[in-house]
C-alpha cells in the first residue's frame, strides 16, 4: 500500500489523504472491497473509509484540535477486508506538515527569447505576478482573500485577485514581497454569500503567506557596433595567419560576453552560438578571430547579456600571399616586364644596325626615340643588354673598345 498527502496545509484547510492498494498478481482476495483505518497523531482520532484498492480521507485539522502548534505529524492507515475487520490486510503511514501561514507559490512570468538566470527580466515589457495559494478550505468556511504586494517593505498595490501586473522602465531591483490574507470573519462571508447566508459557527482566524522573491530588471542590448582593429573597419581583406581583431560596443545592461562562428560565405548557422566563457561587468569587447580558410568567409558574432543577445555578421576575404591564388596581379606583371625587355633589346639592335649602315632601313621608318623613352630601370637594362650583344661580338671580331668585356671571356676560356 502506498499512501500519499496533498502537501503542506494551513491549520483548518483541508487536508487530502490517499491511500493505494496494490495487490500481487498470485494472491486471491475474495472480495474487492476493502476497509480503511485512518489514525493521525494530531488529535489522535479514529477515521474510517471504505473503497476497493484506493481510498480517500479529506480532514481539517483546527488549531483548538491541539495544543502543540504546527509541524509535522503522521497518518497511518491500517486495511482489512471489509466483512471481516480483524483480518487486516497491509498497514502504511505518511509524514504531513501543518503550518501556521497560508501555502502556495509566488509565479513570475515574463516572456524572453533569452534568459540566463531565472531572477532577472527586462525593463520596458510588462512583468506578471501570481500567487497560487494551495490551502482549500470546507465551502462554508471559503474566504475572503485581498492581495498585498510590497517591494520591501514599502506597499506597491493591494489587489483583491491573485494576480499583479507591473512595467519598470529603469533597471532596478524589486525586492517582491506579496501577502496573501484569507478572512473567515462573518461580517465578511455574509458580504460575500448575499443569497444564502449560512449560519456562522466557524471560529476560524484569518490567515496569512507571505512569498518572497528578488527580481533584478535589466536593459536589453541594443545598437550594437562592430570596428575592426587590425586595419580600418572598412578593410574586408585579411591575410591568412593573421588574427582578425574586433571591437564590439553594445547599449544595455551588463554583464555580457560574446561568441562567434566562422561558416563559408552565404552559409547559415543552424544554432546561434551560445556564450561559454566569462561574462564581463561591460558592455564592450575585444575578439580576436582567426580564419584557416582562404577566400570569402562570414564571421557570425552573439553579443549576450542577461536577458537579451544580438547577432551581428560580417564578410571577410582572407587571401595567402605565398600561394599563386593571385593571377590578377602576376601575369599584368610578368607581360610588362617581358614587354620592356624586348623593346629595349629590340630598340638596341636596330640602333647598332643604323650605326653600321651596312643594313638598307629606310623602308622602315624606326623611331629614333625608342632609346630615350626607355628611362629608369629599364635604361640600366638596356646597358646589361647592350655589353651582352657587344660581348657576344667581340668574340668573333675583337675591337678596341670591347678590351674590358672580351679579355675576361678569353681568360676565361683560356682556363677551362
Ligand atoms: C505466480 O505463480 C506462478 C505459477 O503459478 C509462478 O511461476 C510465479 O513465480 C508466481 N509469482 C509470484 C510473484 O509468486
Ligand atoms: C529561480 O529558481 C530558483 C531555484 O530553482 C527558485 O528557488 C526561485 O524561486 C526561482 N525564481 C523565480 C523568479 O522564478
Ligand atoms: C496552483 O498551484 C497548484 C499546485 O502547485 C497547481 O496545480 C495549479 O495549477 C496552480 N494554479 C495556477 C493558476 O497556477
Ligand atoms: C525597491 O526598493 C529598493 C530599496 O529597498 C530600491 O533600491 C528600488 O529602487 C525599489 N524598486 C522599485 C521598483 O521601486
Ligand atoms: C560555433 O562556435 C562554438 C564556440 O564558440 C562551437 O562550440 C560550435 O561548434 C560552433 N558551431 C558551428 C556550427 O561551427
Ligand atoms: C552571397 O550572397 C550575395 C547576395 O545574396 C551574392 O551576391 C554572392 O554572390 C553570394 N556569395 C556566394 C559565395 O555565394
Ligand atoms: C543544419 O541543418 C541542416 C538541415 O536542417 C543539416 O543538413 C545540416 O547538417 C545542419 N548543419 C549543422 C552544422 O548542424
Ligand atoms: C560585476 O559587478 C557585480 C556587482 O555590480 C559584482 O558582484 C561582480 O563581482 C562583478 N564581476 C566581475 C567579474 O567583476
């Protein structure tokens, strides 16, 4: 046999006991009706019920039932067969608490996407109050109940529901206090009850709960702000190795902290990134963000607070200077460079060809600037390209003013 209560109860609510008989699938009984002993240790009186495998006591326990006050008292509960009482069948017993002040639940609810802790709400979005009170008292003695609802010690509203509404604007704290007061007074009741006044001969004494809760309010986060630090905010380009450093400023209440992802391009996350490390007492961090991926990437950011997040995202094309992944600049490059040598190379023969006079040019009206306009580094080339084509004569027809160059190679040759 199992047997249960319906928690704890104020002096003179009812209580509700219930009491289970569970029978072994090979015993026999002859018949399913049962007798239930009830004997608590209040007021030490006798109860009896009847019932097949389960039965029910309701009982209100007064206050003039005992002298010991509140606590916590037993009930144990003794069945037999109905037509045979000295035949008991199985004994149980339950523990139960008696109390002085009313019982019951203080609820808070406000609706959040997002919640840290289960004491703290925002500002600017109505908060609801509810005191569920857990006592039920016999229908004549039913009271009358009025509300009280105090930040501290100081009375904010009185409502006759259980229910209380409130909206701050300014973070704050509300140290909640709410008092239930049930009153049994006749003139009370008879207020109440106007059709059928029943005769008042309850001495029940009003009663109260009292449930406290503190609540901190908060200031969601908003206008979120991301620069970037390592280079100017507008810069999307990253080399790869380097970390990508943020900086994220955010208003609202602190404490906060901030996560990210890093997905390709265009790729959604399936679940916004929840905030592992420490919360800091600001508003404003520094990440630092490392990309392994070359290419377009997105950076996903989640800036927490205790009950609001905001997401903020931003793309970054990481490039690899050692890799050949930039064809736009190399090809420009090696053109021009090889652009310029055959002109110079090109512009130096043709030069020396007039210079001889051997070779009929005039049907080819050459520019005779072509030297001139090679300036700069191409000029030092076109020196190295034009001793190279000296050189390269002087090994065949050996004139004066090739000494310098042509006497090393013959040297040269000489030793090998
Ligand atoms: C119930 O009876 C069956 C056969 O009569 C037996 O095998 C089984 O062990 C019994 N169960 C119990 C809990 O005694
Ligand atoms: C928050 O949770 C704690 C523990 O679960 C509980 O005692 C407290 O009453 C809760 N506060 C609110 C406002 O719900
Ligand atoms: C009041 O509390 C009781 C017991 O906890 C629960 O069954 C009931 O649903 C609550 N009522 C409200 C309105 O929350
Ligand atoms: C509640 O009382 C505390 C002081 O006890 C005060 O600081 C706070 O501002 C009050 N909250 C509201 C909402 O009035
Ligand atoms: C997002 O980042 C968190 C750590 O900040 C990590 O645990 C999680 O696996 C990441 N999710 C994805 C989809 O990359
Ligand atoms: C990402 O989306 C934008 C606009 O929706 C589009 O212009 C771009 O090509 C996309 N990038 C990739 C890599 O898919
Ligand atoms: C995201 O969800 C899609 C389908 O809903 C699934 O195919 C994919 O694997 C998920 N991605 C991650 C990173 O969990
Ligand atoms: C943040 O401030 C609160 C009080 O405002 C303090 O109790 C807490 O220790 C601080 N936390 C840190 C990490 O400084």
């Amino acid at each position: 046999m199992e047997v249960t209560t319906s928690g704890p109860a104020v002096l003179d609510s009812v209580v509700v006991f219930t009491a289970r008989v569970f029978v072994e699938p090979n015993d026999t009984i002859p018949e399913e009706k049962f007798d239930f002993l009830w004997l608590n240790t209040v007021d030490h009186s006798e109860n009896h019920t009847h019932g097949s495998y389960v039965s029910q006591l309701h009982r209100a326990f007064g206050e003039e039932a005992f002298g010991s006050g509140p606590g916590d008292f037993l009930m144990a509960v003794v069945v037999s067969l109905a037509d045979q009482p000295r035949n008991i069948l199985c004994f149980s017993t339950t523990v139960f608490k008696l109390t002085k002040r009313l019982n019951g639940n203080l609820q808070v609810k406000q609706s959040l996407p997002y919640r840290r802790s289960n004491n703290t709400f925002v500002v600017d979005q109505p908060i609801h109050f509810y005191l569920n009170i857990t006592d039920r008292f016999p229908r004549r003695d039913s009271p009358k109940y009025t509300y009280f609802w105090y930040n501290g010690s100081q009375l904010i509203q009185e409502t006759d529901q259980p229910h209380y509404q409130l909206k701050l604007s300014q973070p704050n704290v509300l140290h909640l206090q709410a008092v239930a007061m049930a009153q049994f007074s006749s003139a009370v009741r008879s207020v109440l009850a106007t059709s059928t006044i029943t005769p008042n001969d309850s001495t029940i004494e009003d009663k109260v709960g009292s449930f406290t809760e503190k609540l901190h309010f908060k200031a969601s986060l908003s206008n979120c702000n991301m620069s970037r630090r390592d280079s100017s905010t507008q810069d999307q380009s990253l080399k790869l190795g380097n970390p990508l450093v943020l900086n994220i400023t955010c208003m609202g209440s602190f404490p906060s902290a901030v996560c990210w992802n890093v997905t390709r391009q265009n790729s959604t996350l399936n679940n916004t990134c929840k905030p592992g490390g420490q919360f800091a007492n600001t508003t404003q961090h520094n990440v630092t963000v490392t990309i392994g991926n070359t290419g377009w990437n997105t950076v996903h950011l989640a800036v927490y607070n205790d009950i609001s997040f905001q997401v903020l995202s931003q793309n970054y094309y990481v490039y690899d200077p050692d890799s050949v992944d930039i064809p736009v600049l190399v090809f420009p490059m090696v053109f021009l460079v090889l652009g310029g040598v055959i002109a110079v190379v090109g512009g130096t023969y043709i030069v020396r060809l007039r210079r001889q006079a051997h070779v009929e040019v005039a049907d080819f009206d050459f520019d005779p600037t072509i030297s001139v306009r090679s300036s700069g580094s191409f000029s030092s080339l076109r020196l190295a390209v034009k001793q190279l084509f000296q050189r390269a004569r002087g090994c065949t027809r050996s004139t004066p003013d090739d000494r310098y160059s042509v006497n090393p190679s013959r040297h040269m040759y000489d030793t090998l």
